[in-house]
C-alpha cells in the first residue's frame, strides 16, 4: 500500500513538473542570467541594465507574476518566495504614458505587466520641456504593446509634456521627484 501510494505521489509531482515546463516553454523567467546579469539586490546592480528589464516587460517579451516600478525600484514578483527589487538610475526618472481618446484606468505606480492602454502599438509625436522652456525630449515614439510610452526623463524636475497622434493632442504639467507617479494615464488626446 505505501509503495502503490509513493508511485502515485512521485507520478503526480512528474506530471506537475512536465505541465510546468511546457507552459514555460520559450518564455523567459524574469530572473533568467542570459538576460541580465545582476544580482537582484535592491542598490545591488552591478552590470544589471535595469532599462532593457523595463523595456522587456513593457514589451512582454519577458513575463513574471508581478512587476511594478515605482520612483526608485523595479519591483519583480516572480511567483517564488520573496520579490526582488531592482534600483533605479539615480539621475533618471520612469514615466509610463498611456494617452488615450475614450477609455483609461486610473493609475499611480505602473505595473508593467497589469497596466494596458487604450493605444498600443500606435506612433506618436512626443515633446518635453524643463521649467525654462528648454527642449528635453521632441520625436515620433511608439507605444509599446501595452498601450504605453515609456521615458526616461531626468530627475527632480518639472516638466511640460504634449503629446501628438492623428491632429489631436494632450498637454500637461508633470514632475520627476521622488514622491512623483510612475504612470500617467490622464492624458486625453483631444
């Protein structure tokens, strides 16, 4: 009876283990080493380009159970014990926008692996300006799958942001310091 019971457990944890692999097969794990090469550690990112993870969760070429950005940290949630976080440039500032003509969510910290917008995938022009009407950003951006643009603005700084998509447009005020949102989501082209 114990041997019958024992081979029954051990083919059910094989069977979990091969439907686990094959549902994985051809993704990457957010803590994949051919992919980053860092340790993980929050203020720890010794060869860790912190960017490309961003850009690749944006662009769901890499997936996780949860990973968010706030001012300082990327946050990973791989669906293991514990989540890493990830520190951010310290002279650069993620801003996540998703422009919108109907429809948007509210939103303050960005989840690049929840937050979906209303526009993906669509060019816009993009320009940005400092307090002293000095240029920081002007040029055509594509959103990524998830209907948002993501930017790497400099830190503490105020900001004028308008963004441009088939003769309508959105303008607002937004700022780089640490207490600030990394997604915006109330920018309705008009």
């Amino acid at each position: 009876m114990r041997k019958k019971l024992v081979a029954g457990t051990c083919a059910v944890v094989a069977a979990i283990g091969i439907f686990w692999y094959a549902g994985n097969e051809g993704r990457k794990p957010a803590d994949s080493e051919a992919a980053f090469s860092g340790t993980g550690a929050a203020g720890n990112t010794a060869g860790l380009n912190i960017k490309q993870m961003v850009a690749d969760y944006s662009s769901r070429s890499i997936t996780s159970e949860s990973a968010s950005i706030t001012s300082t940290q990327l946050i990973v949630d791989s669906g293991g014990p514990g989540e890493a976080a990830y520190a951010l440039p310290e002279d650069e500032f993620f801003l996540s926008v998703a422009p919108y003509v109907n429809k948007t969510h509210p939103c303050a910290t960005h989840s690049l692996t929840g937050c979906q917008g209303e526009l993906p995938n669509e060019e816009f022009e993009v320009y940005i300006e400092d307090a002293e009407g000095k240029e920081v950003m002007n040029g055509a951006v594509k959103s990524q799958p998830n209907g948002f643009i993501d930017l790497w603005l400099p830190r503490d700084q105020k900001l004028q942001i308008t963004i441009t998509r088939d003769g309508k447009q959105a303008k607002t005020d937004i700022s780089t310091f640490e207490s600030d949102d990394t997604c915006l989501t109330t920018m309705q082209l008009s």
